[in-house]
C-alpha cells in the first residue's frame, strides 16, 4: 500500500511511476493497482476510516496479487478529476472514488480511461466500465430512530447533516419515522452545514440543536466532533460510519457501522480474475453492510428489544419504515396506507417528513 497527498500527487505523478518500476522484485510489476479517492482523512473514525477499512481488507485478502494506493481529503469538485486521472495513469485497473460529489468527475476521467475500471460510492451514473455501490443506511438510520424516539424526553431530535442529497434526506426521512413510531409527537430538527467533515461547524451546528431543546442527536457527518459536545452537555447522540464510542463514552448510544471489506475484496478479486463488469449494488443490514455497534448500557432493555427488532425485520424482509401512509412536511399525502416505496424512488427521494423541521 502506498499513501499520496494530493498536492504530492498532482505534482509528481510521472515521478512516482518511474520509481514505482525501480528497485522492485518482478512479483511486484506483477501486482494489480487499486486506488482510492477519499473525501477526508482516513482518520476522521467516521466515513473515510470505513473506507480504508474496506482498502485494507483487499490487502489482508489479496495482498500478494494487488497493491493499493490511496489519495484522501480530495474536494468534491472539479479538481477531483486531475486527482483520479492520475491514479489511472498511474496503473491502476480498478478505482473506487468513495463520495457522492464525485459522480461526473468519474464519469468523464472513465471515458478517457476505457480500459481502467470505476467504482462510485453513493452515486448513480454508470457505463461499461463504471459500477455504482451503495449502503442501506437508512435501515441503520430507523434503528436509531427507534432508539431516541424511546428515550428522549424532550420529543426534539437533532439530525445534524451535510447537504440535501438523496443519501442525507433518506437518512433524516427514516430517522423521523421510526421516532414517530415510538412517540408519534416527535420532531426532527435539521441543520445542514455542506460539509461532510468539518469539525468546528459540527460542533456549532450541535450546540445550536441542543440550544433548540434536542436532547438526542445524530449526526450525518463524519468526525466524532458532536458527540464531544453531547458528552460535554450531558446528552446522547449516535455516531457514524463507526463505532464512536471511544470519543464520548457516556453520549454514545450506538452507530451505524458501515462494513465495506466485503465489496471491495469481491470487485478486487473480479479485477484479477478478469470477471468485472458494471453492476450497481445497493446492500443493507441482510447483506452485512450495514451493522449496529454495540449498544450503551444507558439504552433499556426493552428498547434494544425495540432496536434489535427492526434489525430482525430488515434482515427477514418483514419491517420496512417507508411504509404508508407517509405525509411530507406540508402534509401532503406520499405513500399510500400499506404501501412500501420502492427502491427507486427511496435513491432519488427530495422531500422530507411531516415533523422535519429546517434548524438552519
């Protein structure tokens, strides 16, 4: 495995693909690259660090017939593209870009490259050779939704997220409906802050829901930043992308745990096996990438019943939280009564709940 800035990558691509060729065994020449964008630090123990989870997991399972590299904190805008075209000049035959905003930057660099393989994380564009992948986090989002709807005792939730994108208004969506379930006369208060990690506008944003009366909050960004404040204040909150726990011991409920070693062992192994093709693969709890963290002491008994049971049911195909009636926020009929949205329009969904209600 090899780590590059981008700044370092940008600058000395041809560089670092000359001395890539020297002073190397012939096993190595032989090693098929695999690279990664990252939109943060693969430090950030939230998103990011389950990325690089997942590329570590293709170096435990195949480390004598690939090599992986890796770029992290790249912007999701256009100088994104000179990013991903160099890995691809680089040798690498497979690159998995792992953020929404990289869709058309890795579009356009696929059409340069023919013969090197994409993967987009969270996005929906695809061709001969781009894959898109994705996680159900919404049914992780419904499980802690359950969680807070049960113990809050205020009736206000937080929902602090990053932009208003499918993945994020899913996420808001099936968070307020489980709460709703438990209390039907819960709200959501929402502060988007466009930004998927930036630390000191998570920790403002959370201290302006807890300033609204949140006493729980989950967070839709990725450091453990939040949950810090919660724990400072006395309250509860949920992280994300991983078990946060370590950061506030005492406001960390759970989390939604993204497990994406799997999928990328799987598409790596397709790589060297000469089996790739264009799939767009969107899996959940049933499949395994999707996880709860283990659950506080503080979480009663019967509310990890709660919790454990809505896991239960996504996993068996009994429990579906877009199930009707479902109203948006100016109560306008969505979903009919035992009607299920499908899958489809949960991927592109723009509007939010009745009891959602805009903090920022």
């Amino acid at each position: 495995m090899a780590q590059i800035s981008r700044r370092t990558l940008i600058k000395g691509a041809g560089a670092l693909a000359t001395a890539a060729m020297i002073g190397k065994p012939a096993l190595a020449a032989d090693k098929i690259k695999v690279g990664f964008i990252f939109l943060g630090p693969i430090g950030d123990y939230g998103w990011t660090w389950a990325h690089n989870k997942g590329r570590e997991a293709i170096d435990a399972a195949l480390g004598d017939k690939v090599e992986t590299i890796y770029v992290e904190n790249v912007a999701e805008d256009a100088s994104a593209i000179p990013v991903i075209r160099d890995l691809a000049q680089q040798g690498c035959k497979l690159i998995f870009t792992t953020s929404y905003g990289y869709m058309d930057q890795t579009i356009q660099v696929a059409g340069e490259f023919p013969d090197v393989k994409f993967e987009h994380c969270t996005g929906f564009k695809r061709a001969d050779n781009v894959s898109t992948y994705n996680s159900k986090f919404h049914e992780g989002r419904a499980v802690l939704g359950t969680i807070a709807g049960k113990m809050s005792k205020s009736g206000t939730l937080g929902y602090l997220g990053s932009y208003k994108v499918p993945e994020v208004v899913l996420g808001v969506n099936a968070f307020a409906l489980a709460a709703q379930k438990q209390n039907p006369a819960a709200t959501v208060k929402l502060v988007l802050i466009d930004s998927w990690f930036d630390p000191p506008k998570e920790a403002a944003a959370t201290e302006t829901l807890i300033n609204l009366g949140c006493d729980i909050v989950t967070t839709h960004t990725d450091s453990p930043g939040p949950l810090q404040i919660l724990e400072q204040k006395g309250l509860f909150g949920f992280g994300q992308g991983a078990d946060m726990s370590q950061f506030a011991p005492t406001a960390h409920l759970t989390a939604i745990e993204d497990i994406w070693g799997p999928y990328y062992v799987a598409r790596a192994q397709a790589i060297v096996d000469g089996k790739w093709a264009s799939a767009d693969t969107w899996d959940g709890f049933k499949e395994g990438t999707v996880m709860i963290a283990p659950y506080n002491p503080a979480v009663p008994a019967d509310v990890v019943a709660l919790a454990d049971g809505v896991q239960a049911g996504y996993k068996d195909g009994t429990y579906n939280i877009f199930t009707g009636p479902i109203y948006a926020q100016d109560g306008t009929l969505k979903v009919k009564e035992g009607e299920v949205m499908a899958d489809a329009d949960l991927a592109t969904i723009d509007w939010f709940v009745k009891g959602v209600e805009s903090a920022s």
